[in-house]
C-alpha cells in the first residue's frame, strides 16, 4: 500500500514521537529525496560568503568532494536511523562537535546550516515528492534537527518549523552572494554528481546537478547553465517521478543500512572513516 506509513505518523505526537515520524519521512517514505535534497541544500552554505570561506580553508571538499558529501549524509542518517542515545549516535555527535570546535562559526552561521538541513529539504519533497508532507512531519523534523542543534550548543534556535522558514529566508536574502570560494567549490562537489554516471557521460551530472539548484542559489552562485528548457525538462521529470510512485507500494523497511555500501564506501563503510583525516568518528 502507498499510505503504509501515512496512518501511523497521523496517529502520532510530533512533539513525542518525533524520531518515529522523521525515521518514516527520510528512510520508508522519501529516502531517495532526501539524501538527494540534503546534497543539494548543502550547496547552499556555498553562497555565503563567510561558510564558504571556512569550508574553502578546511580543503575537504576541494580534496575529497565525494567523500566530504557523503559523510555528511551518513552522519545525519545514521542518528535518524538509531536517536540520539544509541551509541553510534553518541559518536556521531561527538566527532561532528569535534570538527566544528577548530573553526571560528559564529551562532548565525551554525543555526542558517542547521535551518540548510530542515528546509530545502522539506521544500524538495513539497516540489518532487510523491505527496507534499504531513502537519506532523514538518512538526517532527524541526524537532529532530532542534534536538540535534541543541546537542551542538547551537543557541536561538527559532521555536517551530514557520519560524524557522521566516528566519531562513530572512538570513539569506541578507547574506546570499556570488564569491571565488563558492564557485570553486560548487565546480569540485559536481563531483558528486559526475560520479553517478559513466565517465564518457560524466557531463550530464553536471547538467542534472545544476537544473536542480533553485533559481536563487543559481544566482548567488555563478551557474549559468543548463538552459532555461533543459532547466524545465529536467525539473519536470522529477515532478513527473513523484507522481508516478503514487502508483507503487511504500517500502516495508528501512532504505538506510549502516555500514552498507555507497559510491564512495564500494564495500561499506566503517565509523572511524567518516569525517576528515584524523581520529575520525570514535
């Protein structure tokens, strides 16, 4: 059945229940869109000239563009997947505030990243999902990531997902602007994207990454192409997706497995290889 999970998430507190809402969001209903949406949003913090400095200085992205992408990911899923006391989680947290202490980021900046993981991605699948998403998981996903920021240290976090969306824009229509650092490292992470494709047709990640930036971070960040119909077309097979899986039964269980394999983990991967060179997650 296509509502397996709506019913149960329905019937559920989001302020209780929140982990049990988001785990049926971003790993049986949406997996696919959100790990591809979190990817995309990323490239967000590339237009602000003050995070794309701090991540131009770190050199992870210029050196390992696919690696840095997808650690990211693996990181959030794996405490969506286990919450926050499990202790995978715990070393998760743990690595990720290890790394984020040897840089100078102001509480504006790690509240507009933290808001980079909530909203676009709650927008994606209000644009290319197979349905827009429930009262409850806007509810439960600003709760997940409030909880997550708060394990952070992150202060002022706005007090529901409105909120959020009012502080988000506002931030980004102040700081949003075109810099070297950002279009660098928007050319290394289309990586990511190339990656997917063999390598005589590698142009076409390029092609696919930049039609699915929004038409504000475009601006922001240089990106001319591809064309306003090939823009359009690609846009609109997405849309085109997410109605046709209307059609087809949600999954039974879990598309994240931890330690499972991915692009760039070929035979899976290990805690201690996520995050950059040095004593990883521990």
């Amino acid at each position: 059945m296509r509502d397996r999970h709506v019913a149960e998430i329905r019937a559920l507190d989001p302020e209780v229940d929140y982990l049990r809402i988001y785990q049926l969001t971003t790993l049986y209903e949406f997996p696919f869109d959100v790990f591809l949406a979190l990817q995309m949003s990323f490239y967000r913090t590339y237009a602000i000239p003050s995070i794309s400095a701090t991540l131009a200085k770190s050199g992870e992205i210029a050196a390992r563009p696919i690696k840095r992408g997808e650690d990211t990911g693996l990181m959030v899923f794996e405490i969506v997947a286990h919450g926050f006391e499990h202790e995978r989680s715990q070393k998760v947290l743990r690595a990720m505030n290890a790394m984020h202490k040897k840089w100078d980021i102001s509480q504006d900046e790690f509240r507009y990243v933290l808001g980079v993981f909530l909203v676009p991605p709650m927008r994606w699948l209000e644009t290319y999902g197979y349905r827009k998403p429930l009262p409850q998981e806007y509810a439960a996903a600003h709760r997940f990531y409030r909880e997550l920021g708060e394990r952070m240290g992150i202060t002022g976090i706005p007090g529901s997902y409105a909120e959020f969306v009012d502080w988000f824009d506002a931030y980004e229509r102040e700081n949003l602007k075109p810099t070297v650092d950002g279009h660098t490292l928007l050319g290394a992470s289309h990586r990511l994207f190339v990656n997917r494709f063999p390598a005589w047709l590698g142009f076409l990640g390029i092609t696919l990454g930049n039609a699915l930036l929004d038409d504000v971070v475009r601006d922001a960040l240089g990106v001319t192409g591809p064309p306003a119909p090939v823009r359009w077309a690609i846009r609109g097979a997405f849309r085109l997706r997410g109605r046709v899986l209307r059609f087809f039964d949600a999954r039974p269980e879990s598309a994240f497995t931890p330690g499972g394999v991915t692009p760039g983990y070929p035979e899976g991967y290990t805690l201690d290889r996520l995050g950059p060179p040095g004593p990883g997650v521990r």
